[in-house]
C-alpha cells in the first residue's frame, strides 16, 4: 500500500490487485467481507469494555475524562467526519464552515424541546420528535449554503463556507431566541426504558455511545450505497473535472447539492446526538477550531475514503481526550493538547500526505495535479 | 446544416472574447477552425458545449435552438466534446472514463457494443483498459479523451487541439483516425494550431482572429492561400 505503487511500470487501479490488509480483504468473497464486517461492528460495541483488557487496556482509555463519555465524543466526530467527508472527499467541494450543520441540528433539537425555547409553550417535544424536524432543517440549510456557492470553486468557495458557519454562529450568539451564551438547558434525552431503568440517563454515557455508533452504521451503509450508484459517480467525476463531468452529461448543479445537503444530514445527526446526550448547549461549542478539527481529521485519517474518515474522526476526538488528566511535572499536558496534536498531524502528513488510510484514486489525483503545478 | 453558430458573442468578465462569430456545419462534415493562440478556438468550442453562456447571438443544432440549453442536455441531443488538455479522470480508469463518456445512456447492450468500438479505434486503450487514466502517456490520453467523446454516440463531435504536445508519428495516426471517425458516420469540428494537418483533412475551414472569423474556404482553398501560408503554415 506504499505511495510508489502507483508510480511502478503497471499501477494497480485497485486495492484488490495490492498486498497489505485492504488488498487481502477486497480479494475476499463476499460472505468473509460480511463476517469481518460483523466482527468489526460486534467489537466496536464492546469498546466502553476496552478497560477491562489486561495490560493495555488501561494504556487505551482516557482518565481525565471517564472513558465512555470519550468514546460518545468520539462517536459525533466520526459522524462529522463522514459527512464532511461526502462533501470534500467525494465531491470535493471544500468546506470550511462544516460545523454550521452540525450548529443547526443541535439548535434546531434544543429550540423545539428545551423549556428555554421561545416555542416552549407551542412545542416542548421529545427528543425523538424533534430530531425529523432539526434534520429537515439541516438539509435545508444545506441546500440554502449550497446554491449560492455552486458557480464557486476552491478558495472561494472555503470562503463562503466559513462564513456561513459565522453566521450561524454570531446569530446563536447575538439573538435573544437563540439565547448565546446561557444556551439551551434541560433538552430532554433519548426514549426508552430496559427492565424499568431509563436507558439514557446522565451518568452512564454508554448507551449513548451504542446510539451514536447505530447511527455510523446506518450512515456508512446509506453512504456506500450512494457512492457504488450514479450519484457517487457523479461525484467522482465533479471532484476529478468539473468541466469535463460537465461535457460528460453530469448535471454538476444538482449533484453538488446532493453533496451540500447529505453532508449537512449527516452533521445534523451528530448535532441531535449530541443535544440529547449532553441536555444543554450554548453558542461557544460551535467555533470554527471545531470546522477546522472535523476537515484535519477527514485529511488526516484519507480524504475520499470512509474508513479513512471514521478513523481521523475517532484520532482527532480521542487524542486530545486521551491527553486529559496526564501531568508531566506539574503541567497538565491537557493544555498543550492542540499544540501536540498539531505536531502530530504534521508528522502524519509529512510521513502519509495522502492520509493514514488513502482514497487510491485520490492518490492518483494528487500526481496529477502536481505535474499541472511542475510539467515534466 | 447540423449546427449554426448566428453572431454569437461570449465574454469573459469584461472582456469580449468572441465578437459575433457564424458558422455553420453541414451533416457529415469534417469542419476545422484555426487560428492563433487566444484568437477563441476553445472558446468557441465552449460556448458550443454550453460551458459558458452567450452575451448575444444563437446557436442551432439540429434544426433546433440550444441558446439557453443547459450543457448536459446538450450532451443527451447528441453534442460531445474532447475538451482541451483533453480532461482525463485521473483517478479513473481507462474503462472508467470510457464508461463516463456514456454517462448519459442506459442501454448496456449499446455501451458495451461502443466500447468495443473504441477499444477497436484505440487498440492501446485496450491495453491499458484497467490503469487510471492519470498514468498514461500524452497521446494515450488524447486518444482516451476521443475515445470517450464518441461513447455518448454523438451527432457532432468536437475535438478542441487533439494533436497538441503529441509526436509527430501520433499526429498523423490522431488524424487518420479523426478522418475513420468521419467516415463511420460522425459530423467533426475540430480546433487546431497544426493548421497543415488540420486544412489537408478538412472539408471546409474557418481562421479565427482575435474573437472574428477572418476567413472561410475549402481545406484545399485555405491551405493554398497566401495569407494562410504565411500566418499559419509556416513559410517553407
């Protein structure tokens, strides 16, 4: 899976051609992939049980926060890192401004429930009932980002997107409805009860997590789907030429919105999660740093490719929390935790520039790119 | 006539780049256009796609006006381009790009039947059917970028510069199958600086001066001409 496999006398166009774990893997029929598959999804639901392993176990888990909660937080930024990574890895639109999807699902969750809302009186719903309506609004907000931006490309187009996450930020900030600073307090949690016991509560954030990760599993599938269809293709081609997918019969209007607003879906359902686990939130969780941490993740973990994107999102939720509560000679290394983790996204990129687990075609895209900017 | 440009004008910004060009080509025609560097070869090509849109004038095909048609619709009425800098995927294969140029159409039995078509054209894309499409040679890819023009089965083929940075032995082989293209059955508006190659296959052409057409012939009558000779073909 090295970087000169592409550069050989005959390039391998496909993983399942190459050696390493993917090439293994993808030369698999189709009911062993299933059963890694299942494997892999049965392990992720005993992680909060990580702990337990001997000897490394206690290496893994956090300690400045209790380990359950880190892996919920870890859950959210996977699901940012996926749909972001449906915007930027597959259609290759560069968003700057992610966390604005992400703002609306949770606010959109927060003003139809909590009993600080204006609409109090009108709505107070439950969790469940609330997170149809704030997903439809995310969609839409994706779509409202997505057309006026569609002529725009590259910079420009990171530029808008920053700014619309500033809009969305200075108007939670600044409005009395959507209340700033003091935020949203008692936004109710998730329905259901087990053998009589409310299963999401405050102090267990396990089930929480197990939530979070039906959601990735469900986006995971509806994405694959997508990108195996005509849609992905089309993406594809918009990210590889947009003018030449153009010339090739690709409405590249209308699947640039499909980008936007899938992208903005799957950020408005990290954002109801994290409403309904959290029960409050306020205008200084959705800075740009989050816009700009969810993008590093997608890049670091591979740009393009799904599993790339889960684990850049899980790295940049699980460092920094991992980083909690360790003191080295007074200081507490939680502090530094942005500078280290800068120093360790430098080194990821300089040793994997095309991401810890690389998108091949993206791979390929890259070279190209680089002999437009340096002819032979 | 299976296209007529009507005094179309593009500008880009400010900048006029096309000052009300016509132009027609007939059924069955092999159509070049020739012309300096920034005269609007490729601009034209782009307006006729409907990359860009029109400050004035109209542009009829097929006994219909696709002024205001959007460009992937223009595709679907039989309007395929092989754009400059030919536009590969680099990330896709070979297939894959020949297979995107059938992006438009469902009928599996006709593409498959087309890619063998152009497999048969391009023997080379044969060989290199399963390696992306960045990793090919200069004049692999302009023949992949042809290739791929003709799997949306187009009335009208425009190929803008397809001999640009090939070799010689490649020009010659380039043209010689642009002129089999032909002959199967496809109308061609080719944009070219080789302006020799480009007029001696040509039934009719068109020189093109900063954003005007200057002048208009048979490929014979150009190539003979003086002010031709001397701009274009070099003075031997």
């Amino acid at each position: 899976m090295s970087d000169t496999a592409v550069a050989t006398e005959k390039p391998k166009t496909s993983f399942r051609g190459s050696g390493g774990v993917r090439g293994w893997f993808g030369r698999q029929p189709g009911w062993v992939r299933a059963v890694v598959a299942l494997a892999a999804a049965a392990l992720a639901f005993l992680l909060p049980y990580v702990g337990d392993i001997p000897l490394i176990g206690p290496q893994l888990i956090t300690e400045g926060i209790d380990w359950p909660s880190a892996l919920f937080n870890m859950s959210y930024y996977v699901l940012l890192a996926l749909g972001l990574n449906v915007v930027v890895g597959y259609a290759g639109l560069l968003d700057l401004g992610y966390v604005g999807f992400f703002a609306v699902g949770a606010y959109g969750t927060a003003i139809l429930t909590s009993k600080d809302s204006v609409l109090y009186s009108h709505t107070g719903w439950a969790w469940l009932a609330a997170v149809p309506v704030a997903l439809a609004a995310t969609m839409l907000a994706g779509l409202i980002l997505g057309w006026p931006t569609l002529r725009l490309r590259g910079d420009y187009l990171a530029i808008v997107t920053l700014g619309f996450a500033e809009i969305i930020r200075i108007v939670a900030t600044n409005t009395q409805t959507f209340r700033g600073d003091r935020g949203f307090t008692g936004i109710p949690h998730p329905p259901g009860t087990w053998n009589g016991k409310v299963i999401f509560g405050v102090t267990d954030a396990i089930p929480y997590f197990w939530l979070g990760l039906v959601v990735i599993i469900a986006v995971i599938f509806g994405v694959r789907n997508l990108d195996r269809s005509r849609v992905g293709r089309s993406w594809l081609a918009i990210r590889e030429d947009e003018e030449a997918a153009e010339i090739m019969g690709v409405r590249t209007t209308k699947f640039k919105l499909w980008a936007f607003s899938i992208g903005a879906f799957i950020g408005g359902l990290g954002g109801v999660l994290f409403a309904g686990e959290q029960g409050f939130i306020n205008s200084s969780t959705f800075v740009l740093q989050f816009s700009i941490l969810v993008l590093a993740g997608v890049v670091m973990g591979g740009s393009g490719n799904m599993a790339g994107a889960i684990l850049g999102g899980a790295l940049i939720s699980y460092i920094p929390d991992r980083l909690r509560g360790i003191s080295v000679g007074g200081t507490d290394l939680y502090e530094y935790r942005f500078a280290m983790f800068g120093v360790v996204i430098i080194i990821i990129m300089i040793l994997r520039p095309q991401g810890l687990i690389p998108s091949r075609r993206r791979a390929m895209e890259l070279k190209d790119r680089a002999k437009e900017v340096a002819p032979l | 006539m299976l296209l007529e440009l009507e005094k179309i004008s593009l500008a880009y910004g400010r900048i006029e780049a096309l000052h009300g060009i016509s132009l027609t080509v007939g059924q069955g025609e092999v159509v070049a256009l020739i012309g300096a560097n920034g005269a609007g070869k490729s601009t034209t090509m782009r307006a006729i796609s409907g990359l860009r849109p029109l400050s004035s004038g109209a542009i009829r095909f097929d006994g219909q006006d696709i002024t205001r048609l959007r460009a992937d619709l223009r595709v679907v009425r039989g309007v395929s381009q092989s754009p400059e800098g030919r536009g590969i995927f680099p990330g896709m294969s070979v297939r894959e790009n020949l297979e995107m140029g059938a992006y438009t159409r469902r009928n599996r039995a006709e593409i498959d039947e087309d890619l063998d078509r152009a497999f048969g054209l391009f023997p080379r894309l044969k060989e290199r059917e399963k390696q992306s499409g960045g990793t090919l040679s200069g004049g692999e890819q302009q023949m992949l970028a042809v290739g791929r023009a003709l799997m949306s089965r187009p009335k009208l083929l425009l190929l803008d510069e397809p001999s640009m940075g090939l070799a010689p032995m490649l020009i010659q082989q380039i043209f010689d199958i642009i002129v089999e293209i032909n002959q199967q059955g496809t109308t061609i508006l080719l944009v070219e600086q080789n302006a020799q190659q480009a007029l001696s296959r040509a039934h009719r052409a068109y020189v093109l001066e900063t954003g005007r057409i200057v002048k208009e012939g048979t490929g014979a009558e150009l190539l003979h001409d003086p002010a031709v000779k001397d701009a274009y073909l070099g003075v031997a």
